[in-house]
C-alpha cells in the first residue's frame, strides 16, 4: 500500500461485507481530507492491523465473523483508549447504539443513512464529537439525565451482546446452522444463546423465541419505515 499524505486523516474499515467495505472505502478516498489505510473482515486481524497502521478513526459493523462489533470495540479500546471508534451498521440503533457506546465507540450510523451522514459522523468522531440521529441522541441524554427509572427499559436488554445478535438472525429467519455458520460457532453453542434468551425473556420454549423474535423484527421494520 502506497504512503498516505499526512494531511490526510486516516480510517481502518471493519467490516465482513467485501462489497461494503469497498463501497465505503471509494467513498472516503474521494474526500480531499480523508483516506482509508487498511481494512478488515474479522476482529483478529483487525486488531492486528490496527495495532500496526494506528489508524485516526476506526470504523467498525456489529456483526463480524467469529465476533460482534461490540466485542471488537471493548478489544480495540482496552488496548488503547485514544482510538476514536465509529459503528457504521444495518442494525437498529434503538437496540445497538447505546451498546456500542458502552463498549467505547464514539458514534452510530445506520447503513441506509445517506452517503453524507456517514461522511458527517467520521469527521464530527475525528474532532472528538459524538454522533448519533437526533432521536437517538435524545433518548440516550434523557436516560442519563434522569435515571432508568424515567425511561422504562426494553426486556431486549436483558440480553448480551451475543445473546441479543442471535434473537436478531432468529427474528429475520434465520435457522440455528445458519446462525452457527455466520458465528463462526458450533450448533449447541446457539442453541445454548436461545435458551439462555428463553430464560432472560421468561418464555416458554424455542418456538416461542422465534415467534418473539419474528414479532420484534417485523415491528422494528415497520417503526424504521414510519
């Protein structure tokens, strides 16, 4: 890879889609003040690109091989703090965003945003701002001004990370194998995140967490629609 100019600020793109990453990449390299260094389609090399391009931003998907986002997140920012980490995901940000703030990103966008709120939310993350939607923004800054109690909590956040990206896959139809090939785990360790979210939600068996799971997906779709 040739020199970057150093005028440039410098962005590490993790993401499992080829295409996307591709996408992003040409859409960045075009701004006269930005320029993708390197990217990634799994957390492990990842880290270790990261550690050795020490990039100015990273930005990174919820769902990787192997890994979550969110668990890439709370690697890259257990190693050094000061890499600014921005999500650029198709997940929903009502479910996603506050968790990624926790891990330590500093940012959400959603994939169907314009190409121009993504270009927004890298610069605002390379200053040292935050970025998320205004109806997002508004609901994190109230649940922190006022306490859990002024915003009832969702049952969906009972759930872990990992927990919470399995009901995602069951909720679109997706089968446990599939689910198991996409993870990059084994059969019974899925089947052992569904019973475990069977428990948390208070559900009564497997078909019942898919059939939460479908209901949740299809009403999510609708209030992104709306």
């Amino acid at each position: 890879m040739s020199k970057l100019p150093l005028d440039k600020s410098r962005i590490f793109l993790v993401d499992d889609h080829t295409m996307f990453r591709e996408g992003l990449r040409q859409l960045i390299d075009r701004e006269p003040d930005l320029a993708v260094c390197g990217d990634a389609a799994e957390a492990e090399t990842a880290l270790q690109e990261i550690r050795k391009l020490k990039p100015d931003l990273i930005v990174v998907d919820i769902t990787l091989g192997g890994t979550s986002g969110i668990d890439l997140i709370k690697a890259i920012k257990s190693e050094n703090d000061d890499f600014p980490v921005l999500v650029v995901s198709m997940h929903d940000e009502s479910l996603y965003a506050e968790r990624a703030l926790w891990a330590g990103a500093m940012g959400y966008v959603m994939k169907q945003e314009p190409a121009k709120t993504v270009k927004t939310a890298i610069r605002k993350v390379l200053g040292g701002d935050m970025h998320l939607s205004e109806k997002m923004a508004s609901s994190v800054i109230t649940k922190f001004m006022h306490g859990s109690d002024e915003v009832p909590p969702s049952p969906l956040e009972k759930l872990s990370d990992r927990e919470l990206e399995v009901f995602q896959m069951l909720g679109v139809g997706k089968g446990v194998r599939q689910i198991a090939e996409e993870m990059n785990v084994t059969i019974p360790t899925v089947n052992s995140f569904r019973n475990r979210i069977k428990e948390k939600l208070q559900l009564k068996s497997s078909t019942e967490v898919m059939l939460h799971a479908i209901h949740w997906s299809r009403e999510g779709a609708s209030q992104t629609k709306n």
